[in-house]
C-alpha cells in the first residue's frame, strides 16, 4: 500500500538535499556546489523555508538538530529551542478559571530559539559565515517567488488567524492568502533577514528585534521581555540512542520527545514485525500498541531536564520496553494505555542534507501549530510560535508551566548508523506524528527492506487520542480487522495527508559508506523535492 509518488529515489554522490518546497532545497543544494557543507546547506535551506513555506516554521520559533561529522564518526545534537518568560505564572492562568494552556494567543509564547540556534550550529560546524547563508532566503523575500501548491491550501486556512491583529497583513497578498502560482514578498521579513546576516544573533536577541517583539507580545497581554530575549542560549546536549535489530537510531534527549519514538522501537523490537508483513494488520495493530505505550509515557515524564528530574535512561532500557511489550495483546486493542512506573521521577520543516565528505546535518525547525499564534510582530514578517501551549497546568506534572522553563518540545530530527557509519539522514514533521512518523519510516527499511522512497511513498497510520487514522487506500478488509481488534478508525483523504493533523510530511538521505552514494527521498504528500548533484 503506497501513496502513489510517481518518484523514484533520487541519486547522487557528491552532496543532496531533501524537504519539502523545491525552492529552498535548491537554494541547499547551490550552498553545497559554492563549497559550502552540511550544517552550511541546512541553515540557507531553513531559512529560505522561513519564506516560502511561512506558516510551518520561521525566525520566530525554535529549531533542533542532529549533526554528524564523519572525520570524526560521531552524532552531536543542538536544543535551539527557547524558554518561557521569567514572568510566567501558572497561578495567574489557573487564577482565570483555566485548567489548560491557551493553544493561542501571547501567552502561549516563549522566547523564539531558532536564531541563536543557526548561529551557534554554524559557527561549530559551518563553513560559511551566517550573512553569506542567509542570501537566497533575503532574495525570495524582497524580490518574491511563486507559491506552491500544498503551501497555497495550507495558507488558504489560516487567513482568519493573520487577521486577529493588523500586522498579520505582512503575511497576505493584498489581505487574503495567496493562491497557487502568485508571486509572494514579504519586504518586512526580508529586513529581518537582512538584520540577522549583518548582526548575527546578537541583532536579533539585543538589537531592535528583541525588544520589539517583547514589546509586542506585552502589548498582546503576554509575558515575554527584553530581558528573556537576550537572556537566550542554545545548548549542545548528548544525543540518546537504542538499537533496533543492529540500527542505532539517534534522537535528541528531553525535552525533546525523540524518547516516544526510541520506546516504541524498543517495545516493537520484541515482536517479528517483519514476518507480519508490511502494513498487515498484524503489523499495524503492534506498531500501533507500542506507540501509545510510548506516548503515554512521554506525556507523563518528559519535560525540561534542567528543570525536573527526567528518568531518559530507565525510559530507554529495553527491560523497561519488556515490561510494557507485556502490556500488548496481539488480538485486542487497550482499553486503557496507563504510563509505566519508573522509579525517578502543528506543523513544521524538516531538512536532510548529506555532502560529498559524508557530513550530515538532520535538521528540523517550526513555530508548532500553522502561523503559531498567528501573531505577526509589526514591520518584521516574524510569525511567533505558540510552543508555550505545550506546557501543563497542573502544578505536580514535570511539564508544568515555570519562569524561564522549555516546553515539552514535539519537532525530533533522526539519525541512524550501523557499524559506526552513517545510514540515514531523517526526519518526519508534524507534531504529535513525529515519533510515530520515526516508527513507521525506520520499520519500513529496516524490517522491510524499502529504499527510502518506498519507505515515505508507504501510508502511514496516525494515532490520535484513542482514534487511529488511516491512509486513503487501505484496503476495506486491513480497516475491519483493525475495528474487530478494538481500534477505533478514520480516514485520511486529499490536501489533508500531509498538513498538521494528518500523516505528517518526511525526507530521507540514505548513504552508502563504501561508495558514498546518496540516496535521497522527499514526502510526496508535501510540495517537496530531494536534489542532489
């Protein structure tokens, strides 16, 4: 069963790159022929991707990423991610008779992380100063570009959003979305840009930039201050792993949720999913099982490690997966998904670039929910994230809302290696899909055998809450057995595939170390393209 692509892997030796608008993976690509590396090529893509694809990601929300230098034959991960006011209070919210976070609005807000997080990967692993990166995302937004299909509908929902407050006008083309085809500036991002390549991050954080944008968010009701703006660092953390069936599969550690996707390979791992077959029901049904094992989990215990004390390593051990594998009942669906008893206590960009040296950059950056907040600050094109929402309310949940605190992050870059060698180069966007997404993406090549385009043409499953949806495509009789297993089903159709809710959007890089082929693959449910040279 495969969403049918019409695309074959693409091939390449000496540098590619893989996401999900054609403008910005070439703008990647021609970083990699002027010279430029990986982390080089990853940085102009997301920038351009800021532009071109506006509503997924941008300057004012937060990036992570994966790194992998093959000199040395090692993974290093970047948290770009930023932290909630110093003001915040949790008992002013509850105080409103609110037992959630707001999903919008300046509350919602933390302080925008991805700026300082391009600035800092690139002066660790970069090649090219910053200004010469940020060259073809300025061009499209002062001199324009013709936007893509997906990107049109996704844009033709969120017209309701930018108007909330004036300033949303920068992001529509003469005060409605733009439609496929038309010709899109965005003059006030493209001097944020221009800002950012002359000043580094600096111009962002402590420049005019900074206080503007908190000035803003205060002016909307939020907490957010000058002093939180420049307060702001990225870290460089060690990355977490397991193995599945001789694969290290690399996540980033909380409070990023790679853990979910990790635990459900551990939990699948137990089972002969490749006897099964690929998308039997049998297959679903266990893929399936693991995974809410996997994020009930996470819901319960991740959350910001400098904050709380987060049990990563009891979460990652595979006695641990076998005692919730224990849990799974190969002919019925739980009723109920309780989170294990350890003993301590939107939507988004992806990027894949892989040069001819073999570096590889995973890269991943959003401002969570389509527009964020939709809040657009005026004169700068900087759409803030609403990542904040992600926090609790409830004051004894490690993911509780805290001054100067990150969120329980959804955006996971992947890496795999096999015998200390660079295999794969991914990742899956798509909130909450993520982790399921990283389940399905590895399950299809390593328990299946699929080159990596096969593995993103394959149709996904997607849990939500206790519904599991399913591809347009599925066989009828794959679906009834699902129901008479216990699974509560629905369809997925159309546009909605690969917009936040649906079966997320992917990109892969596979690379062959003894002849150093690319083999790159771009989600065909999203505008994308993997490019190569």
């Amino acid at each position: 069963m495969f969403f049918d692509s019409r695309r074959s892997t693409v091939l390449a030796k000496n540098g590619m790159v893989a996401t999900s608008q054609p403008l910005a993976a070439m703008s990647g690509l021609r970083t990699l022929i002027d010279g430029g590396n990986a982390v080089d090529a990853a940085i102009a893509t997301a920038a351009v991707l800021n532009v071109v694809e506006p509503m997924s990601t941008g300057v004012g929300g937060d990036m992570f990423a994966l790194v992998w230098n093959n000199d040395e034959k090692k993974v290093r991960a970047i948290n770009g991610s930023g932290r909630s006011a110093a003001a915040s209070s949790l008992e002013e919210l509850t105080s409103k008779g609110l037992d959630r976070m707001p999903d919008f609005g300046a509350h919602s807000i933390t302080v925008p992380g991805a700026v300082h997080g391009w600035e800092t990967l690139i002066n660790a692993h970069g090649t090219m100063p910053l200004s010469e990166v940020l060259k073809p995302a300025i061009h499209y937004a002062e001199e324009g570009y013709p936007v893509s299909d997906v990107i049109s509908f996704q844009w033709s929902t969120e017209q309701k959003k930018l108007m909330q407050v004036p300033s949303g006008e920068e992001m529509l083309l003469n005060g409605r979305p733009p439609k496929q085809g038309e010709v899109m500036r965005i003059p006030t991002l493209g001097r944020t840009l221009r800002a950012i390549a002359e000043g580094g991050a600096e111009a962002f954080y402590q420049g005019e930039i900074g206080p503007k944008i908190a000035a803003f968010v205060q002016q909307q009701g939020g907490w957010l201050s000058a002093e939180d703006m420049a307060a702001h660092t990225s870290d460089w953390e060690e990355p977490i792993s397991t193995d599945y069936r001789g694969v290290t599969c690399w996540e980033l550690p909380p409070s990023d949720h790679g853990l979910a996707a990790l635990e459900a390979l551990n939990i699948a791992e137990g089972f002969d999913i490749p006897s099964m077959g690929a998308q039997s029901a049998d297959a679903y049904h266990h893929l399936v099982e693991s995974m809410r094992l996997a994020f009930a989990d996470a819901f319960r215990y991740i959350a910001d490690p400098s904050k709380v004390a987060v049990p990563t390593e009891e979460l990652l051990s595979k006695v641990f997966a076998a005692q919730r594998r224990s849990l799974i009942d190969p002919t019925q669906a739980m009723t109920t998904v309780p989170y294990g008893q350890v003993q301590t206590a939107g939507d988004t960009v992806y990027i894949s670039v892989v040069d001819g040296k073999g570096n590889a950059c995973s890269f991943i950056y959003s401002v969570y929910s389509n527009f964020g907040t939709g809040m657009v600050v005026p004169g700068t094109g900087i759409v803030m994230h609403n990542r904040g929402s992600l926090f609790s309310l409830d004051k004894d949940h490690p993911n509780a809302l805290a001054p100067s605190k990150r969120p329980y992050h959804t955006i996971i870059p992947g890496m795999t290696t096999v015998d200390g060698e660079l295999q794969l180069c991914y990742g899956v966007m798509g909130a909450f899909m993520q982790p399921q997404g990283h389940l399905q993406v590895i399950s299809n090549v390593v328990d299946f055998g699929m080159d990596p385009q096969q593995a993103l043409n394959a149709l996904r499953f997607m849990i939500s809450s206790d519904v599991v949806s399913l591809e347009e495509g599925v066989p009828p009789e794959l679906v009834t057995e699902l129901e008479q297993r216990g699974h509560r089903t629905a369809i997925i159709s159309s546009y909605y595939r690969g917009i936040t809710g649906g079966v997320g959007g992917a990109q892969m890089i596979q690379r062959d170390p003894a002849t150093g082929v690319l083999r790159g693959a771009s989600e065909p449910r999203k505008d994308g393209c993997a490019v190569g040279w």
